[in-house]
C-alpha cells in the first residue's frame, strides 16, 4: 500500500491527474479532519479543504521529499487551515446541534465512543479550541502555536488551560 501511494504521488508530480486523484482519496479525509476541528463550521472546513489540495497540486512539483508527503500535506493543511481561522473577523460559537455526528464520524474518522469529546471540543471558544487542537491533538509546541497563531506564548498557554478546564466540566457532567 506505501508503495501504491508513493507510485501516485511521484506520477501526480508529473502531472498525473488520475494519480492526484488516487493521493486525494487517501488524504482528503486527515485533511478534512484538521481543517474541521480548526474551523468547527463544515462549509469553511470544506472550503479549506479544497485549497489544500489547490496548493498540494499546485506546490507538488516543487516537493523534496525531505520529509514525509503525509508530513508536508499536514503542514499545508493546518496553515491553510489557521489562515482561514485569522482571516475570520468574528468567529461564533459553534452550537453542538450544528454538528453533523453521521458527519464527523465518516468523514473525522471518530468512534461513537468519542463524540462527546469532539462535540465538546467545537463547543470551545474559537482561539482556546484552536490553540487545544494543535497542542493536543496535532503536537503542537506552545511557542509554535503562538507563531502560528499571532499570539504571545503565555497566551497560548492560557487558551489550553482553558479548553481544559471547559473539557473537563463538559466531560465530567456527560
């Protein structure tokens, strides 16, 4: 199978548009996923899911392979993702009812054992939730996210405690 994909990605960088097509329906539902629990609204991640791979067909040339292609499309992925997050002048509290749970669980690849937490995690303010999901569940560092973010470390910080604490009571009244 690593050796399927590696086949597609190497042909889609010669422009094989079939074989980007085989690359997209392997990634396409990772990629979803980040650009979901970033956002909390299916029309933006969606959105943002689309110019992912717009900029992993257009920037496919041009990858080394210095690293994974799992590890190179997860970067465009969240970048893309955060910049739709900033460009955002207001970003409203996602209400769980807006939460499609056949949705997440096809497409974000979670068990019903799991929906509470990932309706609790879009119940987050928007720059708490956002700093939650790239430290717990992307990796990320606080000082990344901070730059990533346009925020002050200690800030980043501060919204992870946060999203903890909110997690925390939610989960605990479940």
């Amino acid at each position: 199978m690593a050796m399927e994909i590696a086949q597609a990605i190497a042909a889609a960088k010669n422009g094989d548009k079939q074989a980007f097509h085989h690359v997209y329906q392997q990634f396409v539902g990772r990629v979803y996923a980040i650009c979901w629990r970033l956002l909390a609204n299916r029309q933006k991640a969606e959105d943002a899911c689309q110019d992912v791979f717009i900029k992993v067909w257009q920037q496919l040339p041009a990858f080394r392979g210095d690293c994974s292609f799992a590890t190179w499309l997860h970067s465009i992925a969240t970048r893309t993702a955060i910049d739709v997050w900033r460009g955002e002048k207001y970003l409203r509290l996602t209400d769980s009812s807006d939460i499609q749970n056949e949705l997440i669980e096809q497409t974000v690849g979670c068990s019903s054992e799991d929906m509470p937490l990932e309706q609790a995690i879009q119940r987050i303010p928007p720059q708490a939730r956002a700093v939650f999901v790239l430290f717990a569940l992307e990796g990320y560092q606080h000082q990344e996210i901070a730059s990533l973010l346009g925020i002050k470390e200690g800030t980043s910080k501060a919204q992870y405690f946060r999203a903890r604490q909110l997690l925390q009571e939610w989960l605990a009244d479940e």
